[in-house]
C-alpha cells in the first residue's frame, strides 16, 4: 500500500484541507499563488456538504495515517490467534 506518510493535518484556521507538512508538494499550484511548503492531502469541498459535516470529514482524513498504524499493530497482535 503507497501512500504520503503521515501526520497528515488540517493547517490553521483552514477547517477545509488536509496537508502533510513532513512532505513536500509534489505538484505546482495554478495560478500565480506559492508553492505550498507541504504536500494537500485533499481539500474537502464545505458548500457540497455543508460546513459541519464538511470540517468532521476533513478530520476523519486528516486521521487516516494513525488509524492505520493503529489498525496494523492491532493486526500483529490478533493474527496469531486467527484461524
């Protein structure tokens, strides 16, 4: 399984996007906007879904690489005892 290693976070005052600060950007923004300094995870569109529901996603992605770390050690220890 690939994917941008964790902690992935919801920078700042922006309850709408998802960013991985230890790694970096791996494509240029459009326009004449910088080059983040982490790589988006994903944005999380709050007018599809409304605010509330739209932020609690976000951090239901924003936890997704230590809900499988979580997952995977949980794994280890039950595999033994699997049939």
């Amino acid at each position: 399984m690939k994917h941008t290693d964790g902690p992935w976070e919801i920078p700042g005052a922006n309850l709408f996007r998802i960013v991985a600060p230890s790694a970096p950007h791996q494509n240029k923004p459009a326009g004449l906007c910088p080059p983040y300094p982490w790589a988006v995870i994903a944005d999380v569109d709050p007018d599809s879904l409304g605010g509330e529901q739209a932020a609690a996603n976000a951090r239901l992605i924003a936890a997704a690489p230590d809900s499988l770390s979580a997952l995977t050690a949980l794994e280890a220890q039950v595999r033994p005892y699997s049939l």
